[in-house]
C-alpha cells in the first residue's frame, strides 16, 4: 500500500512534536541525576573521623646510644720458652684466676740448664772461698815484706774475678730457674677462657710466641659508643648541668637495652675515653662500664646504652604515624577546630619517645587531632570527629 504524499506530511507534521517533547523530557532527568542541587549538598553527613585529645603526662627522658661491648681485660696466652707441650690443665669455656696453671710444657731440658748452673755456681763458690783465703794471708805477708807487693796484687785480682764469676753463675741460676717456672703456662688474669689453641704434643716455640689460649674479663664489661662530636658536647653540657642522672662518683648512669628489648637491672656509668675526633665520620667513641655479674652480656653483642636525663612532667606525646610534612618539610597535624573543621597546624618536634614525637610547640591541651583517614581529609573539610584513646 503506498502512501499519498499529503498524507506522508500530516505524519510527520503529528509526529515531530511528540518527539521533540520526549527528547527534553530525558534530558531534564539525566541533568537531575548527574548535578545535586544546593539543597542535597547542604544536608550530606560530615565526614566521620577519629580525634585524640592533647593532654599533658609525666614522661621520663632518656638518650639511646648504639654500641657494641668488649672486655674490660683480655689476655692472650703465648709460649715463653721452646718445648712440647704435655698437658692442658683447664677445661675449654670455663672461668679460670690468675695465677692458674694453664698449661704444661716438658720440663726436662730446662730442669737439666737449673743443675748445670747450679754446679756452676757451686763451682765459683768453691773457687772463691779459697781466693780469699789466700788474699787474706798474703795480705799479712806483704806487710812484713814477706811476700812481693805483685804476689798480693794477683791474690787480690783472683778473688774479685772468682766474686764475678760467682756474680755471672748466679744469674745463669736465676735465668734457668724462670725459664723452668715458663714451663708452667698460667693465666695473667682472672676471666673467662675460650678454647685452646693448641694440643698436647704440639710444639710450641719462645721466637714466634706460639699462641696457647686467650682469657677475657667480661665483669665489669666496656660498651663503645659512637657520637657525633656535637652530641658530645651537648653530653658533657648536659652531665655538667645536671640534667643527666648522675652515679655515685658523679658519671652518667647508663642503663644497658639489649637487642630483644630488654633492660638489663645494673646500671652502669659513661666515660669520654676518646679525645679525638674521627676525620672521615666526624664521630667521637665513647666508652661505658656496665657490671655483667650474671652474665648476660658476651663480648662484641650488639646493645643500646640508655642515659638517664630526668623526668618531664608536663609532656605532649603524638605518635609518629599522626605527623606528616608540608612542602617545607615542617613536622605538621590536623586538628579539628571547634566548628568541627579540619585544619593544619605546624609544630615543633626536637626528639622521639618510643614511637611518639615529644611535642615542644604548636599544641595545647584539650585540642584535637585526627587520627585516621589521614589521605581522605583536607583542611577546611567538616567532619564528625569521633574521640579515641
């Protein structure tokens, strides 16, 4: 069936209309889900956040020094004399006093040098008695010119070479008697002893020293400290002023952190050991003793060593995941004003806590700072501020 073209018009005259109204209609209703209207901004929620309040409490202050302990006396053990060694007379690991004899070297060469000088001794003795008996008389006979003035002179002359010579085996006793004591290896000083560095049967020599064992003092115990020399003078100001707990002979109490946290019970007391100054750190080593009666601390541990500086009763505490930087690298918090709207606000922070900033300026008690949804907020954003410990 086709259509007249009269009758083409009038659809098309009908039908334009209609479709120019359902057009604007979808249109209006697309523009009203895409842009709110003032009146749906004004009643949106704030946005909830956690608030802490600033509040002032009684903190203890303290520095924390990095170091690593040593032993207050170390000793090797070293052959002084040639020879096989017949035993090891101490038990490996174990703690040993001076004077204890640690090992035994074979005695025999050196008993047999003590008898040789001895006789040699015995032999000058012998000889010398009876060069001044014979001065003696020859003195009495030269007086009554019984004898010439030379026969005296050469009695005389034997006995001072026989004295001398008593003189010189005298020392060669002497020499033999210690070289024989050397046979005898015992401990310098009193402490721990590691393991033996030699066996029985092993030859030792006096030329190379022959290493046998080493003893360390480990109570009292030495940590060395690095410091900035900066932060050395600050210390000493700090000592000298009194700020730095003090022992009983006027030193820095130092208390000693091990690796895994814990603080040992004993404190100890810091000594600026070092004068001079690290060219290429800028550093200066510094050196504590700490007592270490149970044993806890071993030479070359890790440790902190904790200075004691006093107690600050009215501190601001924030952690430090609360803190964040501005462009100028100033140490900055959002707070939350009384209009419930957020803003920034710089501080002052000079040291640590724990895990928190000791605030020094920028904060007063009673305000408010946000806690969480850090990167969702920005300052003049209104909030619902929720107070947490």
């Amino acid at each position: 069936m086709k259509l007249k073209p009269n009758s083409l018009f009038n659809i098309l005259k009908i039908s334009l209309p209609l479709l120019g109204l359902l057009l604007l209609n979808s249109c209006s209703q697309e523009g009203d889900k895409g842009e709110p209207t003032s009146d749906t901004q004004a009643i949106s929620p704030a946005f909830p956040v956690s608030v802490m309040i600033v509040k002032t409490e009684s903190v203890t202050l303290h520095r924390e020094l990095p170091g690593r302990t040593s032993p207050f006396r170390m000793a090797q053990v070293r052959a002084r004399v040639n020879g096989i060694v017949e035993n090891r007379l101490f038990e490996e690991g174990s703690d040993v006093a001076a004077g204890d004899v640690l090992f035994q070297i074979d005695p025999a060469p050196y008993q047999a040098q003590l008898d040789s000088a001895e006789a040699a001794l015995a032999r000058a003795q012998a000889g010398y008695q009876a060069a001044k008996a014979q001065a003696d008389r020859f003195k009495k006979l030269v007086e009554t010119n019984a004898i010439s003035q030379q026969n005296y002179d050469d009695a005389v002359a034997s006995e001072l070479s026989l004295s001398a010579e008593i003189a010189a085996a005298q020392a060669a006793v002497d020499a033999a008697k210690i070289n024989l004591d050397y046979t005898k290896v015992t401990a310098p000083i009193s402490g721990h002893i590691g393991s033996a560095d030699v066996t029985e049967g092993a030859y030792v020599q006096q030329a190379t020293a022959t290493l046998l064992g080493t003893i360390q003092q480990i109570d009292p115990l030495y940590i060395d400290l690095s410091e900035s020399a900066e932060e050395v003078l600050r210390l000493k100001a700090a000592l000298k002023s009194g700020k730095l707990s003090r022992t009983e002979d006027g030193k820095a109490e130092v208390q000693v952190i091990l690796d895994d946290g814990r603080i040992l019970p004993q404190t100890g007391s810091l000594q600026f050991s070092d004068v001079t100054v690290n060219t290429s750190t800028g550093t200066v080593t510094l050196r504590a003793i700490v007592p270490n009666t149970e044993g806890n601390l071993l030479p070359g541990m890790f440790v902190h060593a904790r200075l004691v500086e006093g107690t600050d009763s009215n501190a601001i505490l924030v952690p430090q995941s609360f803190v964040s930087r501005n462009s100028r690298g100033e140490p900055t918090v959002l707070l939350v004003n009384k209009e419930d709207i957020v803003e920034q606000r710089v501080i002052e922070t000079k040291r640590t806590v724990g895990s928190a900033w000791l605030i020094t300026g920028g904060l007063e008690p009673g305000e408010r700072i946000v806690t969480n949804n850090l990167q969702k907020i920005r300052p003049g954003m209104p909030v619902a501020p929720k107070a947490v410990d």
